[in-house]
C-alpha cells in the first residue's frame, strides 16, 4: 500500500470538491444577478 499515492488522490480529491463548491456559488451568483 502506497501511503504517498493515497494522499496524492485524497488531494485531488479535496480541490475538486473545492472547484465543484465554487463553481455551484459562482452559478447561484449568477442567476441570482
């Protein structure tokens, strides 16, 4: 078990939620205006 590839992908993972989570405000924003 690679620990380091884990962590890699839990990363990823993480600023892809980011990237979802800004992108789903950035729409409200925008139908809101």
């Amino acid at each position: 078990m690679n620990t380091n590839s884990n962590l890699e992908f839990f990363e990823e993972q993480i600023s892809y939620d980011k990237f979802r989570m800004c992108l789903a405000i950035f729409e409200k924003e925008n139908v809101a205006s």
